[in-house]
C-alpha cells in the first residue's frame, strides 16, 4: 500500500492491525492523534478519488 498524506508530506507504506503504521523509509511507530487524523483524512480522499475512477470506468456497474 501507498498512501501520500499531503498534510505529513509523507508516505504510508504498510500499517499493523494494532495501529502501527510505517512511513516510506522509516521505522514501524504507533501515530499520534494529529497524524492518525491526517492519515485517515488523507484516505477517505483517496477512497473518494477511487470511488469516482471506478464510476467514469464502469458507470452502470
């Protein structure tokens, strides 16, 4: 998995179940609250942008 998190200038690269999470080239880390808060924004977007991709692809399915 690739995640920008435009507000971190970073990149999520893998998470954990338990929440852990690993930024593109550093260490797994538990997040803040502000940087949860920012990943999960930044992947409610992305489901957005994928959710109109595959309506402009597939309108009737």
């Amino acid at each position: 998995m690739y995640l920008y998190i435009d507000t971190m200038d970073a990149v999520l690269v893998d998470y954990e179940p338990d929440g852990r999470v690993r930024l593109d080239e550093e260490d797994w880390s538990t997040p803040s609250l502000q940087e949860r808060r920012a990943i999960l924004h930044a992947a409610q977007s992305e489901i957005e942008r994928l959710q109109d991709l595959v309506l402009a692809l597939d309108p009737e399915g």
